[in-house]
C-alpha cells in the first residue's frame, strides 16, 4: 500500500525515505497507525487519516493496493480538559528544563523534574491528565501515554513558540513560581524584607510569594526581558485562535 504523509511530518522519517508518499507492506493484520509509526511518525504526531478519501482510524486494518492520507495534527489542537479548567496542563521530560520554567512565568500548571526515567513520566501524566512534551520519539510511542506531543525547535525561543502555536493554551503570566510551579501569592513588604538585601528593599514594593515553596519574587532587573517573553507569548496565542479567542489574562507579578 502507499501512504502519504503530510509535509510538515517528513522530519520524522529516516532521510532516506523522506519522501510525502512511501510505500510500505501491507499484510492484512497490521493496522494503519502501526503501519504509520513503522514509518518513523509517532502516532500523537499524526493528524486525520484516510484511505481513498474516506476518514478512518489508526485502528483500521488497510489491504493491499489501498491508498491513506496522514495529515498533521490540528492547530490549535484541542485538549480534553476537566471542570474548571481553562488550559492543559503539561508534563515536560528531562532536557527541557529552560522551556518549563518559561511556561511557569506564563502561568501553564507545567510539571518539571530533572531525575525522571520514561516509565515514571507515563505514570504522572497519565495519573494527572498532563500533556507530556518531549523531543523523545519512542517516548511518544508508548501505547499508555494519554496524550503527548513533540516539541520542535533546539532553542527555548523557539520551542515556546512551537508549543503556543500548538495549543494556544489561555495564559496567566505572573501567576506561577518559575522554580516549582507553585501559585504566587500577593505578599506585604513587612513580611519578607527581613529576607532581602538592602537594594532590594530600597527599590522594590510588590512582592509575591511561592505557596509552595516559599521563594519571594519581584520585578527585578531582567523584568524587561521577561516582559518581552510574555508580551510575545500573548501576541502568538491570539495569533493562533485567529484573534477571536480570549487574550491571556495578564496580572501583576506579585
């Protein structure tokens, strides 16, 4: 049978298949969705399939001489989220610590430890319906992960771009601790100035507090840029909902 893949899947096929249409073996048993991950595509990447033009699923077994169609996910793509909540949440493996930490300051509930093996990452995004980011192909080709997707880009730039652009998740910059994912909380000068030096106490009033882990935040010195960061991250995500969604939330630091 032939398969063909939509352009921006190529990236997943070995180079010397990366051609849209590859044809592949086709034993009457085999389902289309392992047949599409024989190909190097990770079945979380893979968007609508058809086979002649008519929809299916990656649980369809094809025959000989068929011919399907494999688009790319949607953008946005749609999250099953629980009541009450108004965005994904997100579990990120252990090499994107600096993307973590840049969704925490936009306020995505975004679960991030620099020790955790495969198995335990399937485990906690499965147990807490978090949506598992990853440059990982075989992770992603789990059959028990709930829900994962990959992350394109080598700079965090670019990785956050590729991830708003994706889910257009609703962002509440300012809300989260960036080291632990913590809600901040409003806090008075009086009560944490024991703690700070001088020149900070000098030049800063508003402060915030982890309810987590205690650490105390401030608009410091690299405000700008972490400005910059969020002003961005707002103009790409009312980009992808093509103006008509609800800005992000912004809310002071602290």
């Amino acid at each position: 049978m032939t398969i063909r893949v939509a352009d921006e899947l190529l990236m997943f096929l070995p180079a010397t298949r990366r051609e849209t249409a590859n044809r592949v073996p086709c034993d009457g048993t085999s389902t289309l969705g392992h047949l599409v991950e024989s190909l190097g595509v990770p079945l979380p990447e893979a968007g609508p399939m058809t086979i002649g033009g008519r929809r299916v699923e990656p649980s369809v077994r094809p025959e000989a001489g068929d011919e399907a169609d494999v688009a790319a996910v949607p953008r946005p793509q749609p999250v099953p989220l629980d009541p009450g909540q108004d965005a994904p949440r997100f579990l990120l493996d252990v090499h994107l610590g600096t993307l973590a930490r840049r969704m925490r300051l936009l306020g995505l509930d975004t679960a991030y430890h620099n020790d955790m093996d495969d198995p335990a990452l399937v485990v906690q995004a499965n147990a807490e319906r978090r949506v598992l980011l990853t440059q990982d192909r075989g992770l992603l080709r789990r059959r028990a992960l709930w829900f994962g997707a990959y992350v394109r880009g080598s700079r965090p730039d670019d990785q956050l771009r590729d991830l708003l652009d994706r889910f257009a998740p609703v962002l509440h910059p300012w809300t989260r601790c960036t080291a632990c994912n913590g809600e901040l909380v409003p806090v008075d000068k009086s009560e944490v100035e024991s703690g700070l030096e001088a020149g900070t106490r000098r030049s800063y009033d508003v402060y915030g507090r982890c309810a987590d882990c205690g650490q105390v935040y401030w608009r410091g010195a690299h405000g700008g840029h972490l400005e910059e960061i969020v002003e961005d991250a707002v103009r790409l995500v009312d980009a992808a909902r093509g103006n008509g969604g609800p800005r992000a939330a912004l809310t002071e630091r602290g």
